[in-house]
C-alpha cells in the first residue's frame, strides 16, 4: 500500500481518544440505566407482593383509613389502608408550594430585576447556606419552635400537617427561588426594552412580560420543590406527630408515606405483609417522582413550543 495512503487511513491520536471516551460515556450511561432499571424493578417486586402474594386488593390499599398491617378486620383482610399517608404527603406538599411560591418569586424578582447587585451580596448567600443544612437541623428547629407556637396558637399538640408545611415551606423555598432567578436571567433582554420603549413601567414590564416568558421555567422549580416536599422524611417525620390516621385538620397529628417508611422498616421481617405493605408505600412513592418528573419535562417541552 501506498505510505501516504496508509498514513492517511491511520486512526490519529485524537481520534483515538475521542474513541475512548465516546466508550466511557457509553458504558457510564448504560450503568446509570441498569441501576435505575434495577432500583424501579426491586421496589416494584417488593411492593407488588402486597397484592399477589397477599392478596390484598389495590383499591381498599389506596381507599381505606386504617393502617395496621398485623391486624385483620372483621372480613380476615389485613388492614393497610394507605389513605392517611397519601393525604398527608399531598397535603404537605401542596400546602408548602403554595407557600413557598409567592416568596420564592419576589424574592427572585429582587435579585434579578429590581436590585441585582444587592441581592447577589445578601439573597444568594442566605439561599446557598439554607440548601446546606441538613434536614435533621429543619426538623429540630420545627420541634423546637415551629410545635410550641403552633401549640400555643391553636392548640393541640402542635403536630400536624401545618408544622409540617412550615418545615418543608423553608426547605423548598432554596430551590424554587434558584429555579425562578434561573428563569427570569433566561428572559432576553430584549423583551424588557421593548416593552419600556413601548411606555410600559418597571412593573407593568415585570408582571405582564418577564413573568409571563419566564413562566415555564417558574413552574418547573414549583413542581422540582414539590417533588423534594413529597420524598423528604427526617424533619417531616419529626414535626407531623406520625399518627397514621386520617388528618381531621391541620393541627391534628398526621403521617406521610417517607414518614411511616422510615419508622417501620426496620421493626419488619423481610417477605411478611408488613414488610410488603411498606414496600408497597415506597413504591408509591417511586411513582409519584415519576409523575413529578414527567410533569417537569412536560413544562419543559411546552416553554419552548411558546418560544
């Protein structure tokens, strides 16, 4: 063969290396798939056993007000009515995005469009330092503080569901307010000197075009907090009283599903009905941050059909 051609047919360095590191992605991205595929098939063989091997009906799982796995009712069917803890875990989440949207979104109007400067000195740091605390120093904070004046405003014993939207209003309100301030630095600029060119005020710009542009990217930090509410444990657990029974209000001990997950699943015998009807909260769980992740990119894809 001719040495220029053979030369010249010959893999270079850089395509070698380029080679290999196309390999190495590939074989990082299979084993992310692989332990994803394996995580989503061990819950669900755990959780599933509550209705094959069990056979305890899906609908009286998801229906029914009574939790107590050991006890039969008056027809032989164990009781393991997950209701209480889906009210609850619904319940927390709603209520603290609900909280937590108005705050984080003025807060992240002050940090991107009204005083940038100060708000990277001040807003930024408090929000960084508010994601690296631990849970268990929001849940000893909560029954510290949060328990006693819900106490002594209302009565009760302070735990509850409100305790518990208090708790977690703080822990999402990092992320939804990073998300949002994400979003609004997204809007181009070009929005904002049109709309004051065409004699619109700072407000009427801020409300009517830069909310409205950046609103996709605003309900995906909601629904990224939610999904954060929905799966934290620790400081709910500590403030929320963990009575799995039906909430009659806000100020009445309640449970969630992380909740009676983390207090139970050590005092089971792996393969009893006990064991599986946690296992079957936690793959309830699991589909529910499937949810909120498909509701994520949903948004996702219809913020950039808009623009």
């Amino acid at each position: 063969m001719d040495p220029i051609r053979a030369a010249m047919l010959k893999r270079s360095r850089s395509a070698k290396r380029e080679r290999r590191g196309k390999l190495i992605s590939l074989v990082c991205i299979s084993l992310i798939v692989l332990v994803v595929a394996a995580i989503f098939f061990f819950v669900a063989s755990r959780g599933l056993a509550t209705f094959f091997d069990n056979k305890v009906n899906l609908w009286a799982f998801l229906s029914q007000s009574v939790w107590s796995p050991a006890v039969n009712d008056a027809h032989g069917n164990p009781q393991v009515g997950a209701l209480p803890m889906i009210v609850g875990s619904f319940g927390v989440t709603f209520l603290s995005a609900i909280v937590a949207t108005p705050f984080a979104v003025g807060a992240a109007i002050f940090m991107t469009e009204i005083s940038p400067r100060l708000g990277a000195k001040i807003l930024q740091p408090v929000i960084e330092l508010l994601v690296g605390i631990p849970s268990v120093v929001y849940g000893f904070i909560g029954l510290s503080v949060v328990v006693p004046a819900i106490r002594h405003a209302f009565g009760g014993t302070g735990f509850g569901i409100l305790a518990g939207t208090f708790v977690l209003f703080v822990m999402i309100l990092p992320t939804v307010t990073s998300m949002t301030v994400d979003a609004l630095h997204a809007v181009p600029r070009y929005y904002r000197e049109a709309s004051l060119a065409l004699g619109a005020t700072r407000w009427q710009t801020i409300s009517r075009v830069v909310l409205r542009a950046a609103l996709p990217g605003i309900l995906t930090g909601v629904v990224f907090g939610m999904a954060r509410a929905f799966g934290e444990a620790l400081a709910v657990q500590m403030v929320i009283g963990n009575a799995a029974l039906l909430p009659h209000n806000l100020i009445s001990p309640a449970s969630t599903l992380t909740s009676v997950l983390t207090a139970g699943i050590g005092n089971t015998v792996m393969g009893s009905l006990e064991n599986n009807a946690l296992w079957s909260l936690a793959l309830l769980l699991l589909l529910m941050s499937l949810a909120f992740n498909l509701v994520i990119r949903w948004i996702g894809k219809k913020g950039e059909m808009k623009r």
